[in-house]
C-alpha cells in the first residue's frame, strides 16, 4: 500500500526493464497505482506482457514489450514502441539484472561477461535508447543497484553494478543542464525474489540474513517501490546523483556481516 497522493505520476510514461518480475515489477505497479503509463520491456514477451494484463485488469495503463537490454537496435526499438503507444518518456527505470550466486575461481569468463553486459551495459543501452525520448526537462532516470559493498560469490554482480552507480554520477552532471535527475537504489535483502531465493535458499540461510539486518526484517518490494516512486516524483526535485541503499540498516554493519549471511547457505 502507498504512502502517497494517488494522482503524483498523473499523465506521465515510465519504461521499466526487468519490468515483468521482482521489484521491478513491484515498482511498475506502484507507479501505475499512482497514475503512470508503464512499459514493461524483458526478454520474455509473454512475460511481460502478462505482467501488463496484470496492470491493465486492475485500471492501469500498461504495455508489454520484448527486447534484450545487450542488443541496443533492440532496445531502441521497443522505446519507440513505447513512445508510439504512450507518448514521450517522463521516468526510465533501468532494472534489468543478470545473478547467479559462484565463488570466483566458479565463474566462467563468460558467465561474468553475461553478467557485467546485462547489469553494466544494458544500463548504459537503456539510457542510450530513451535519451532521444526524454520529456524535459523534469525527466528522471532511476538504475536498480545491488550491495555498494564485496559480497562474496556476487563478484560479478558486485563489479557490474559499482559500474552503474559511477554511471549515475557521471549522467547526473552531464544531464543535470538538461533538467534530467538520476539516481539509483541499493535493495538490500528482499523477500520473494529470484535474488533471495537463490542466495539464501534455505530457512537456515534466510536467519543468517536476517540477523545482519538493524531493523529485523528483510525488506519488501514495497519497500523498494515506495522508495522509487518518492525519487522520481516531483517531490525529490532537487535530489540528483545519489545511490541510496535501502536495506534495513544492513551497510552499517560492514560486508563482514554480509559475507558471514550469505555464506551460511
């Protein structure tokens, strides 16, 4: 349940990769709850336009699209499409993320390269993409982090997304004269995702987790979505530039305690 006025993202048009599952999905719901037009754009075409049913049978406005965020034709492509059905694009939402839990010596040159081209570079290609379609100014560009700190058996992951957070700061001063804010969010441990499902598969493994976290609990995709929905409204019109973790409290602690959590699966 939101926090805020109904109508805040009234008339605007937000893309979404990895729109069709996990927090994205969350976010995409909250937004369209709030008055946004959503496109979900995945690598799925059925899943993502399932999830878009979803909205669309609860009153949103929502389109499924496919493209894969490493082939940018693709994905510039299916912004146009975006834009052709709902108009130019007020917020992008770059959460498409590649994960598979492997100590360093497991990790095959091309599993990281999957990983750092999903995460890394399909960040950059969505970006690329949207830019032409971009309302401004008062556009906003919101990246889906991860950690901010070594995880272990996340090397690949970690490495990709320190790339995305220096990726958001370069864009915040380069779009900043274009009245573009962009920023990202650290999730910490969500419950029910595909990420906690694999990193703490077992109940042994999820209290480990939950005891590195200050507040108690492991996070909600609400949690995430509210988080979102506040830094690309109007009502965080001068925050820009920033990664913002949102984790409980879990950073505090250090990556000691992140590294005995996950190593206790």
């Amino acid at each position: 349940m939101s926090i805020f006025q109904a109508s805040i993202l009234q008339g605007k048009h937000a893309l979404i990769t990895g729109g069709g599952s996990g927090i994205n999905l969350g976010i995409a719901q909250l937004f369209a709850e709030h008055g946004c037009a959503v496109t979900l754009l995945g690598r799925n075409l059925e899943k993502a336009a399932s999830a878009a049913q979803g909205i669309q049978a609860v009153g949103g406005r929502a389109l499924g699209v496919s493209a894969d965020v490493r082939d940018m034709a693709a994905l510039e492509a299916a912004a146009q499409e975006a834009v052709d059905t709902f108009g130019a694009i007020d917020v992008v939402i770059c959460g498409a993320a590649g994960n598979f839990p492997a100590p360093v010596d497991k990790i095959s040159p091309n599993g990281f390269k999957s990983v750092v081209d999903i995460d890394l570079l399909g960040t950059f290609h969505t970006v690329k993409a949207s830019a032409p379609h971009l309302r401004t100014p008062g556009a906003s560009v919101l990246s889906i982090s991860a950690y901010g700190m070594p995880v272990p058996l996340q090397a690949h992951v970690v490495a990709a997304k320190a790339g995305v957070d220096a990726l958001t700061k370069v864009l915040a001063i380069e779009w900043g004269e274009r009245g573009v804010r962009v920023n990202a969010i650290i999730p910490g441990p969500i419950d029910d995702t595909e990420g906690m499902r694999r990193l703490a598969p077992t109940e042994a493994a999820r209290a480990a987790v939950t005891r590195g976290i200050p507040l108690g609990r492991m996070g909600q995709k609400d949690d995430i979505a509210n988080l979102a929905l506040f830094l690309v409204s109007d009502a965080a019109s001068y925050i820009t530039g920033v990664v913002i973790p949102c984790d409980g409290g879990s950073q505090l602690l250090g990556a000691g305690v992140m590294a005995q959590s996950f190593m206790a699966r």
